[in-house]
C-alpha cells in the first residue's frame, strides 16, 4: 500500500511513519519523490550521535549506506538507488517509565 502513495506525494509533503516502514529503500523512494518523512528508527538500526554532522545535542545528519539487493527487487531497481542517504537523526524523549515514554529533562 505504502507504494501506491507513490503518486500522491511530492515536494513539501511529510510522510508520518512506523519504524516498520524506515528501511533504506522506503526513504530512498520518499526522498527521491522530495517527500520527507518523519518515524522512529527501527529497533535494528544503531543511531550512533558521534558520527556524522552533528547538529546539536542528540541531533545529527548521518550517511546511510546501501544494503546489499533483496530478493525482491529487481537489479535495475537497485542500480537505480543511490549508494548512500543523508538522514537527519534525532532523539526526542528516551526515557520510559512504567512502559510509558518520559520527557528527558
């Protein structure tokens, strides 16, 4: 479904995301559309904030590489992604209480 979207979003649109979706050719596709996005980082990526332009405090820009071609995408699709990302990472919060996310004070 993710991809029938496709049409609809452009320049200046923000998609809101699950960490689900955050996979290296998902924003490959959104940034090359000129659509940002927004979404936690999914649990299996390491944010690490001393690598990359750093921004400020927990806020940086970090160079994603490309993984190696999955099953289900074709060569041409691959050779069509570009071989790396800059991605604005963050950190909002942090901190969870009883199950429940805190501010970070």
């Amino acid at each position: 479904m993710l991809r029938q979207l496709d049409t609809a979003l452009g320049s200046g649109d923000i998609a809101l995301m699950d960490r689900f979706y955050t996979g290296y050719f998902t924003v490959a596709r959104l940034l090359a559309l000129g659509a940002d996005f927004v979404s936690r980082q999914h649990q299996l990526r390491h944010t690490d904030f001393r690598r990359g332009k750093r921004l400020g405090k927990r806020d940086h820009v970090a160079c994603w590489s490309r993984p190696v071609r999955p099953k289900w995408m074709t060569p041409q699709e691959y050779d069509a992604t570009p071989l790396s990302l800059q991605v604005r990472e963050t950190r909002v919060g942090g901190c969870q209480r009883h199950g429940r996310a805190c501010s970070l004070q």
